[in-house]
C-alpha cells in the first residue's frame, strides 16, 4: 500500500488522483486530518485515515501496513514544522515503509534566505540518517504564487515588488503527475532527486512582460523598496511576520536560490512543464 498525507490539501489531492490513474485503488491510502473531506477517495475505494503530524498514534493507525509513505510537508516553519516532518518519518518507519517520501524544495538549504528552505534540509538530513531508503522531492518554487505577488499591478499597469532574481516557476499539477510517477516506480531516484522545475527561470521583468502580452497594455515592473513593500503588506493586513518570511523569498532569489533549473521534470513526464503564462492566464482575463 502506497500512503499520501496531505491529501486533502492542493497538492496531495491532486498526486491522489495522478496515482489512481497509476495503480489500483485498493494499494492508494490517505492520511489526512479530517477523514471527512476525503469522502470522494473513500468512494473510489482509496483506504482513508485521520493522520495528523502532531498525534503520532494517528500516524501509526494512518499508515499501518504500508511499503511507500509520502510525506507532504506541513504549511508551518521552523521548529514546529520539522518536529511534524520527523514525527511523520519516525511513524512511517515504525509501521514498515520500506521507502519514505517527502515534498522537499529545489532550494532546501541550511543556510537559505528563505525560511522554510532550512526546514527542508533539516528534515533531508533526518531522513537521510535513518537507514529507511528515501526520495526527497526537490520540488520547484509553485507558480501558483506569482498571481499573489502582483498587487494592484492590472489595474494600475505597474508590477510593484522588491528586487529579484529568476526563479524557475513550476505548477502543482505538473509536480503532483511527477509524484504519482516517482511513487508508482519504486526504487526510482533513491535520495534527493534533482531539481524538479520548469525548464526556464523568470524574474519579475519577465513576469511584467508576460502579463503585457497577455493584456495588450504595458505592465511596468517597478522595483520597491524592502521596506516600503513590507509596510504595504501591513497596511493591506498581512501579519507582520508573514511579510517578513515573503520578503525572505525576494532576498533569496535575489542570490539565485531558485534559479536552478533542469530536464528532470520534463523528462519524467514525457512533455513541456506548464508555462507561467497558463498560470497568468486567469490572473490576467478581464473581470
Ligand atoms: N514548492 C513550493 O514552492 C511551496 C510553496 C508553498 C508551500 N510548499 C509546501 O508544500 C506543501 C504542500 O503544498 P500545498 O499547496 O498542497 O499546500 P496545502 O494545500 O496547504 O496543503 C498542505 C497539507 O498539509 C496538511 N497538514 C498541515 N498540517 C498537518 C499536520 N499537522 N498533520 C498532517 N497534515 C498536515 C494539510 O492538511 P489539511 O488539508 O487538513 O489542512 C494539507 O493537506 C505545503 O504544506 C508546504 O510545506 C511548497
């Protein structure tokens, strides 16, 4: 049996339904925080259980009997965030995987200007010491983040940000078919895989230039100061703290952490990664 946390969340969800396509149903289980919101896999005959990272009896019912675990990472940083990550692992190895999974970040790194990119290494290098054979993921940065990134930029032609560097944008549907296809291959990409990005990298001038196309209006990047950004976010209610992580972001591409680009992705699903243009597409249509 092959176990999915996350699975109600977007990405889990959707590496879900790429792996039923994959294997039968009666091998795909779920662990999930609230077995309820997992009605329609239950219905499909996709073994569903509550799992939750900080209940670690949850995680050895929700992953009893298992050859595969994915972990899905949690949406937190920090300590708490790791804590949850090696408790999934510990629970995992005390049922019986035989291999662990885990949604890494192509720029995991102890010393990332980014927050959750520590958080990342940390839970490789756990996982790397337990012995249990392992794929780390190296999953790239998601795309679905540039649409909450561009402001008022539509409406007043100036796309207002920090300064950046490229980063090599990739969707949660093309990362979720490479899932479902690393998990459905057993013993494919033993440790951390290579990156897993769109073949290209944009900064925000691109992104500025796409948005241009696809509005026929000229959208003007605009660099902003750090802190009068940080305060803007403020000012349209977003926690301080938050703002501070996704700054950590601009600071971080800025040195290229994200700019790491290359075939796998592309290779393993056997066509073009998604562009951002498709992900800008919606952002970008009249209202
Ligand atoms: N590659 C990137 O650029 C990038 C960007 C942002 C985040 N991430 C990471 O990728 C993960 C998946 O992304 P996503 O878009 O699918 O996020 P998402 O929709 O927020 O899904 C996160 C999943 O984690 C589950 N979860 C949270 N805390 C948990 C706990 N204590 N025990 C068990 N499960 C728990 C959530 O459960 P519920 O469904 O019950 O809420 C949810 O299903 C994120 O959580 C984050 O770690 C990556």
């Amino acid at each position: 049996m092959i176990i999915i946390t996350g699975a109600t969340g977007r990405l889990g969800s959707s590496i879900v339904l790429q792996l039923l396509e994959r294997v039968p149903a009666d091998q795909v289980g779920v662990s999930v925080r609230d077995p309820g919101r997992a009605a329609d896999l239950a219905g499909r005959g996709v073994r569903v259980r509550r799992g939750d990272f900080t209940d670690p009896g949850s995680l050895a019912e929700a992953f009893e009997g298992t050859a595969q675990v994915l972990i899905v990472s949690a949406n937190e940083t920090g300590g708490a965030a790791v804590a949850q990550h090696t408790a999934a692992i510990d629970a995992a190895r005390a049922a019986g995987a035989k291999r662990v999974l885990y949604t890494s970040h192509q720029a995991a790194g102890a010393d990332s200007l980014f927050a959750p990119m520590p958080d990342h290494a940390a839970t490789e290098q756990y996982l790397a010491g337990t012995g249990t054979p392992f794929t780390s993921l190296r999953n790239g940065f998601y795309a679905s983040t540039v649409p909450h990134l561009l402001g008022p930029a539509l409406e007043t032609g100036e796309l207002v940000v920090p300064a950046d560097g490229p980063v090599s944008w990739t969707t949660h549907g093309d990362l979720a078919e490479a899932a479902a296809i690393i998990l459905a291959d057993e013993g494919r990409f033993d440790d951390a895989t290579p990156p897993l990005t769109a073949p290209d990298a944009l900064d925000f001038d691109d992104i500025a230039g796409v948005l241009t196309e696809l509005t026929g209006r000229t959208i003007r990047r605009v660099v902003a100061g750090d802190d009068e950004w940080i305060a803007g976010l403020i000012g349209y209610g977003v926690p301080e703290g938050q703002a501070t992580m996704l700054l950590g972001m601009f600071h971080a591409s800025r040195r290229g952490e994200f700019a790491t680009t290359g075939p796998t992705l592309e290779d393993l699903l056997g066509r073009a990664t998604t562009p951002v243009r498709s992900v800008l597409e919606g952002a970008a249509a009249p209202r």
